[in-house]
C-alpha cells in the first residue's frame, strides 16, 4: 500500500533552512513571506488494511523519519 | 573506536587515543559486540551519509545496540561531531544538533569554557578554557526550554563556547548523560593533541577518555 510521511519542522523550533530558501525567493523578487522546509517519504508498505498501514507508517515515522523534538509528521494512505 | 560508512576521523581519534597512552581498537558499524573495550570512542565524519538527519541511521545500526549496553553498565562513551550527533539521535545523550542558526559551515578554531571539573575535561578547573577546532554545518545544540533547564541544574554541561558560534543553546558545546559516563561535543579534541597544528588542548578530552577508559580496566 502506498502510503506518505510528510515531515515538518514543529511550530516555533527555528528552521535555518527554511529561512535561507525564504531569503532567496525575496531576493529573487518573489513575494515569499515565509518559508518552512520538511521532508516528503512516498512508501510502499506490505499491509492488508488502510488502518494497518496508518499505523506501520505511524510507528517507522515516530522511530526513524521524525525526531520528535524538533519535528513533526502527518501520514497520508493512498488507499486504493 | 567505531567506524560507520562514512565516518572520517577515525584514524585521527585513534592517533589522538595513542598519544593520550590508550590502545585502540577498531570497531565496524555491523559489530553486534564491542571485543571487551574499556570505552568507546564514536568519532565524526557523516555516518551513512547522514542523510535522513546527521546520525539518526548510525544510531539505529547493529554496534549502536551494544554501545547502549555498555553505556547501561556505566563504561565511558565518547561522542565528537556526528559522534555527538548519533548520541543524541540514540537517545543517549540530551537533545540534538540542530543547523548552525545563521545556515553556515563552521570551520574554525573555537575556546570552549570548562564549565565544571570533571574527567572528560581532564580534571581542569572551571572556566579554563580550551582551544579546539570545530568544522560542523549542524551544530546548534538544541533542546526544550524545560530539558535546558534540568539540563543545566544537574551540571551536565560540560563546556561551553566562549562565544556563540552556531546557536546552540546556552551556547552549550559539549553536554553529558545524567550518569556522567556519555559525553559529547561538536568540536575536535582529536584534531588537537599535536603542537604542530597549533593546539594540544584536545590531549585533556581524549585523555579524559583514556583515564576512564583505564579505571573500567583495572
């Protein structure tokens, strides 16, 4: 089953990252106000269900994809 | 002394290790035992890449669980840059490295302050102040305002930067376990142990290493 982990930095953890992006879209001439940078996971789990697939992606992103300190997930089931 | 694909400092830290008059052994990432060493020395370089985050796959390899034992047992656990980095990621250590705040490389030599007596300082009095190359893009010791405040109350701040060269909170540079038996730091003391290069500051780190390392022996 597909499913995606998308990581964020949590609210109000500062975001280096995002803020050169952010920087060089203004520079750009874009009317960037604000840039924050995560990760997008696209995987493909062996699970029967959707729940169970929730729930694997749930436990791999807590575990592995996500440091609970400075960073946040959201997991998406493709199902179907 | 525990190599991960892509670790780098290894063979400066076992040099460092040898002039500080302990003996190194080599270690592999896929080691599930550590050959009965008296310490581990986990040193820098970018660990698997360090992609996902710095140190995060190297705290989840095989060598990784019996450091966890080790350092379960109270033996010395010694942690420089992604060293550092996979500490924090294991959980073994507080908090984590974090991008240097102002988005640069750092590579440059820093004082850190001994913020208190303790051996892997080599015993030194507080507030001397040790000078040790760093050369870190993610840098910035980081932890909840609440864990900096434990933190900082039960003394497991060890140095400290003289100035804030990253961000790291409380411009905290090397921090240890509630035990005192695991520390880590983002600067090099392995690349400080030669007067030819400048500074041997780094001797009272590693030999801080080596003197626990030699009471767990005896």
């Amino acid at each position: 089953m597909k499913v995606t982990v998308l990581v964020r930095p949590k609210d109000g953890i500062l975001d280096p990252q995002g803020e050169a992006i952010d920087r060089s879209l203004q520079g750009l001439g874009y009317a960037s106000r604000g840039v924050r940078a995560g990760k997008v996971f696209d995987l493909e789990l062996d699970a029967a269900t959707a729940a169970d697939a929730r729930k694997a992606a749930s436990e791999l992103a807590d575990a592995v994809l996500a440091n609970a300190l400075i960073e946040q997930f959201e997991v998406i089931v493709h199902d179907g | 002394m525990v190599t991960f694909p892509g670790t780098c400092d290894d063979r400066d830290a076992i040099r460092a290790v040898e002039i500080c008059g302990g003996e190194a052994v080599p270690l592999w990432h896929g080691d599930d035992d550590l050959r009965q060493v008296d310490g581990v020395f986990l040193p820098g370089g970018f660990s698997y890449g360090d992609h996902l985050r710095c140190g995060a796959i190297a705290s989840h390899s095989p060598v990784m669980a019996a450091v966890r034992d080790f350092a379960a047992m109270g033996g010395p656990v010694l942690g420089v840059c992604n060293g550092f980095q996979v500490l924090c990621e294991a959980g073994l250590l507080p908090g984590i490295l974090q991008r240097n705040h102002h988005g640069r490389f750092n590579c440059l030599e820093a004082d850190l302050v001994v913020e208190r007596t303790a051996a892997w300082t080599g015993d030194a009095a507080p507030g001397t102040v040790l000078r040790v190359p760093v050369k870190h893009g993610e840098g910035a010791w980081y932890a909840p305002d609440d864990a900096v405040e434990r933190i900082e109350a039960s003394g497991q701040v060890v140095l400290r930067y003289a100035d804030d060269i990253n961000g790291a909170a409380g411009r905290v540079a090397g921090v240890c376990n509630e035990a005192g038996n695991v520390f880590g730091l983002m600067p090099h003391p392995e690349h400080a142990v030669d007067p030819l290069l400048g500074s041997t500051d780094g001797r009272s780190i590693v030999g801080g290493l080596v003197g626990l390392a030699a009471v767990v022996g005896t």
